[in-house]
C-alpha cells in the first residue's frame, strides 16, 4: 500500500481497494468526514478510478495518534476529475457497519466534536 495523504489528491495504492490514509489537520478531517453517511464515512483524494460499491480496506492515521484504524467500507461517492466548483477528484467511503466502522467514526467524531455543527463546506457537500 501506498500512503495518501488527505492534502493531496493524488495516490494510487500497488493493490486495488487498499488504502492507508493519514490525516495530520482536525480541518482537514472535518472536510474528509461524511458524518451524513449512515454509519460514517470518509472522503479519500485519489486519481485512482472506482466505482460506487466497490470495496474498500483502509488503515486511517488521525492528527497525531500513532495508531492506524483499520476499516473496512465501499465507495458511496466518487468525485470526478474536473467537476464543477473545483470540488478535489476522489471518492467517498462508507465505513462498514462493524466493530472497526464504529470505533473509526467515534474517533473522528470524538476529535471533531461541536465543529460537526458548523456548516462550513467539505469536500462532498
């Protein structure tokens, strides 16, 4: 696997569906994050082209949290290259509804706290 980072919309992993994700900014997890996603979800910047349903395995870092999150989930967004707003190519990943989904969107929800109300734009809406 190659690493992407959150910042960047570039990354193309050696294996199809195997993503390890890092994101260093509590900004930029509150533009990745689709807490609009039943379950949660995570948006990924990737030139790299999936379509929805297809599934995912990522290993999450969170700001300064030396563990991964290992999750699980399938494409429920994609972003195209060149879409209107200058909105970042990528795709949107829901996480799977089990153990490893569930402790993934509690940790980003639990360091993204009030700034979930905000209203300000993300990346998918």
């Amino acid at each position: 696997m190659k690493t992407v980072t959150a910042s960047e919309a570039a990354g193309q992993s050696s294996r199809p569906g195997a993503i390890s994700l890092n994101i260093k900014d509590k900004s930029i997890l509150y533009a990745a994050y689709m807490g609009y996603v039943r379950g949660g979800g995570i948006f990924i910047p990737t030139a790299r082209p999936y379509k929805l349903g297809d599934e995912i395995f990522m290993l999450i870092s969170l700001t300064d949290d030396p563990a991964k999150l290992p999750v699980a989930g399938r494409v429920v967004w994609v972003t195209p290259s060149g879409c209107h707003g200058n909105r970042v190519q990528g795709i949107g990943v829901q996480f799977k509804e089990d153990e490893s989904g569930v402790q993934a969107r509690r940790r980003i929800e639990g360091l993204l706290g009030g700034q979930l109300q905000s209203g300000r734009p993300t990346h998918t809406l």
